[in-house]
C-alpha cells in the first residue's frame, strides 16, 4: 500500500481545474449580485432608467428573475401597472369570432405549462389563458387571433400572472406582434422576405446554399410569431429570450433567425462535408464573419 | 451514409384544425402517439422510408400544415411542389367532413400545372360511437373525387401504415407508366441516387475521422 491517493495521476490538474471552476463561479456570482444591485437602483429611479434596464435585459443572463421580470417587463413596454384591465365578464365567451379557435387551441397546449404542475391549477391557467386572450381581441377589434399567439401570451401569464399579462399582452399585441395579426398573413410573410438578405449579407456562401437547397424561410414562421416560445423546450430559455425581444426593436426576431439559421446550417455543413480541405478553406472564410 | 432509395416522393396533410394531421404524421414516422398534441404552426417537416416491394424503397418528405384558414395563403405554396396528399376529417366532427370540398378547391386551385394524387382519409376511427360521418357517404364521396377513402386512428395505430403506403404505391405507379414524370424545378418527385459502394464507403471513413464536430 505505499502509493496513496496523494499520487493519483493527474490530481494536480483536477485540483487546477476545480480551482478555475471556483473562481468562475465565484465570478459569475459576482456579476450577478452586481446586475441584481444595478436593475433595483435602474427600477428605484424616477422616473425609472428604462434604458439601464434594456441593456440589462439584453446583457448575459438577461433579467435573471421572474420577480425582476414582473419590474421591469412594464417598464420595458411602457405599460402603467397601476391602471390594469378590469376582470372579464362572462360576456366575453359569447361574442368572440375567434373563442372557437383559441379554445381549441389552448386546451390541447399542455406542453407548454411546467411539468408536474397540479391538473387543476393548470386548468385554471388554460382558463386565464383563454380569457387573456379573448379580452385583448375584444379591445382591440383589428387584430385577429393566429395559431402561435396562445404561445407568446402563456409566456406572460406564467411569468407575470393574469392581470398584469393581460396588460402586457395587450401593448405587444397592437405594437410587437401587429403584423402577425393582420386579417392575412401577407405581412408575416413580407417579414419573412428579410430573412434572406440578412444571411447574404453575413454569410454570402451560406446564401448561395441555402437558395440551391430551395429552402425557403417557412421553417423561421413558428420562430418568428411566437418569439421562439413553440420550439423552445426549457422555459427558462424562453423567458430569457423574451428579454432580448422586450429590449430590442419589434424586428429583432427576424434577425435572431437569421443567427440561428447560419450557426445551425454551419454546424451541418461541417458535420456532413466530407472535403477536410474544404472545410478548412470554408472554416477560414468564416472565422473572419464571427 | 444516408439510406438508399429509388424515388423521393412529396406529400402535404391538410384538413381542419384538430381532425389530428400532425397526431397521424407522428404515429407514422415516430411510431408514438400523444394523447394532446400542440397546435401545428405554419408548417412542420417530416420524413420517413417506405418499401413498397422487397429492396425498392421510397423516401416520403411529408408536409404538416397549420389547420387554421389564416396560414392557408402560406400553405397552398405547397401544393404545387407535392406529389401526393391526405386530405382528413375527423369521423367525429360533421364539420371538417363538409370542408373536405373546400380542401379540395383550394388545392386543385393552386396545384396547376401539375397534379396531385390526393387519398380521403376518416381520421379517429377508433372514436365510433361519436362518429357522425357514415363510412358510406364518405366512400361516396371519395369516388365522386376519384379518390381512395381510409379510415385511421392514429391512437389505436389502425391503417396508418396503409393510409401512406397504398398511397405511395399508387403514385409509384404513375411514375412507373409514366404518367407523372420527373420534371426540373418541381420538387413532387425526385429520382433516388444509386450509390457507387466502394467510393461511398471509402467516403463513410474519411468522413468519420475527419468531422469536425
């Protein structure tokens, strides 16, 4: 027994690596207490520092919390949280062009609500899911329901709860997401047209592929009218995200896309590109675009 | 390396919201079933093998889309470049059956010049005692369209398999006579590769070592 766990080969790096490991994180928690100190002081301002709280919620780890969330997502749309929409009547199930829709749509929206949540409240959630809905179609007579919108609102109700939602949902709707709701989707669809100059312009010879390919930019629809809230599985990706959005002009999802679209088209091209000189050549090319 | 086929076949799944598109595309391609499935939006993507005799095998692209009217002006981009289609309603739901004929106009509308091999499909056979859509008057109605009529349920996984399949063997055999013909710039039908094997595994290794990823 006379070699001892002291000499184990490689402790040295492990207890190197485990050092930075702590350091990171003792950084990283030092960046975090330092955002949570710098949005209260942007928040207790008055009238509050709405440009502060942008770049925070743009900045690494957006606004960290859904507490901080509730603070700063009004300030960020401009909405008054003291002068909320009074509660629905039952009126508002009666007279609504789109409650057959959105009833069905919202009912079968189970994926969309955290797993392991009681059946009831989530049944009570679906119920205010509708409502919200429902009441921002009927103050505001122009905009018509879309399959996807149900996604974006459930964001607001479970971050921020009813009430409030139905605030922020309301200015999204008649701002952010006015194009969607048009009585046709020809507007959406002018959006989507940016899709494939914005790639030209960071990634011509992904351009060049991608219109060979005949893709087209239907596969950014979902991701476009629903901030992303559809194919994102981990909600606390979503929110994160909805930060981004909150902070940025109404366009910037369409920009997302595009990024998405070029580091996924560049992780295939590289994984299926069977010319190691190609890839290098290309890899160079690319190299100089991030 | 990627699996070998003779032809590649498009397909697009249209009909109402909720007759269960989407439900019927998974079953058939994830071979799974979701008791509640999330609204389909625009359209989704899907793909799977079928071997329509032993070693001639076709690759289905199948087109998912949205059953709300508003992404219509979306979807019927897709008609054009489809060789085949399901056109569903929900045997439970008298609704989405009386649409079938508006499905169906909306389709052959934006098809031109080309044309799409379309089967009816009864969807949720398995909810009988709700049905109030008779096989009868659906089978009457799919041969006034010239069309071949189904019943499935994606649940109890009762004729998926043969709602594509007799699908695809259908348009195999338009292909095969000639009838519908491989044409640059559609997308319906594409012609399979045939791979020279000892190239082909000689590029499977380089790939192997060399990916990057």
């Amino acid at each position: 027994m006379s070699h001892t766990a002291k000499h184990t080969p490689g402790a040295d790096l492990w207890m190197y690596w485990g050092f930075r490991w702590t350091q990171y994180r003792n950084g990283s928690e030092f960046r975090r207490r330092r955002k949570l100190n710098d949005i209260q002081k942007a928040l207790s301002r008055d009238p509050p520092d709405v440009a502060m709280l942008r770049r925070m919620a743009i900045s690494e780890g957006g606004l960290l919390t859904d507490e901080i969330r509730c603070q700063v997502w009004p300030r960020l749309l401009n909405v008054n949280t003291e002068d909320l929409p009074p509660p629905p009547g039952p009126e508002l199930r009666v007279d609504n062009k789109d409650y057959q829709q959105v009833l069905l749509d919202v009912r079968r929206s189970l994926r969309r609500f955290p797993p392991g949540m009681p059946l009831k409240e989530r049944e009570d959630l679906q119920e205010q899911l509708i409502d919200i809905i429902l009441q921002v179609l009927d103050r505001n007579r122009q905009l018509h329901y879309y399959q996807g919108y149900h996604d974006i609102v459930v964001t607001f109700l479970l971050v921020v709860g009813g009430p409030l939602a139905t605030a922020l949902v309301d200015k999204l709707s008649t701002h952010h997401l006015r194009d969607f709701m048009d009585p046709t989707m020809d507007n959406t669809k002018h959006i989507l047209n940016y899709l494939m100059p914005i790639i030209e312009l960071v990634n011509p010879m992904l351009y060049d592929f991608m219109q060979r390919a005949e893709v087209g930019t239907i596969f950014a629809l979902s991701w476009l009218i629903t901030w992303f809230g559809h194919v994102l599985s981990d909600f606390r990706h979503v929110v994160r995200l909805y930060d981004f959005f909150l902070a940025c002009h109404p366009l910037m999802p369409i920009y997302f896309a595009a990024v998405v679209r070029i580091c996924s088209l560049i992780l295939y091209y590289l994984c299926n590109y069977k010319d190691i000189a190609a890839i290098q050549r290309h890899s160079g090319g690319w190299s100089g675009t991030f | 390396m990627e699996a070998i086929w003779l032809y590649q076949f498009r397909l697009i799944v249209i009909g109402d919201s909720t007759v269960g598109k989407s439900c019927l595309i998974r079953r058939f391609t994830e071979g799974r079933f979701a008791q509640v499935s999330d609204p389909t939006v625009g359209v989704d993507f899907f793909s799977r093998l079928v071997e329509i005799e032993p070693g001639k095998r076709i690759k289905l692209q199948i087109w998912d889309t949205a059953g709300q009217e508003r992404f219509r002006s979306i979807t019927r981009a897709y008609y054009r470049n489809s060789v085949g289609g399901l056109l569903l309603f929900d045997i439970t739901n008298r609704r989405s059956f009386q649409n079938v004929h508006e499905w169906l106009e909306e389709a052959k509308a934006h098809v031109q010049p080309y044309q799409i091999v379309f089967v009816l499909v009864g969807h949720k056979c398995d909810l009988d005692t709700q049905r109030q859509v008779t096989r009868h008057e659906a089978e009457k109605l799919a041969t006034a369209y010239g069309m071949r009529y189904i019943e499935t349920s994606a649940r109890d996984a009762i004729n998926v398999e043969k709602a594509f399949t007799d699908l695809t063997r259908d348009i195999y055999e338009l292909v095969r006579k000639g009838e519908i013909n491989i044409q640059e710039g559609w997308e319906g039908v594409k012609s399979g590769f045939v791979p020279n094997v000892v190239h082909s595994s000689e590029e499977v290794i380089k790939s192997d070592r060399r990916c990057l990823c």
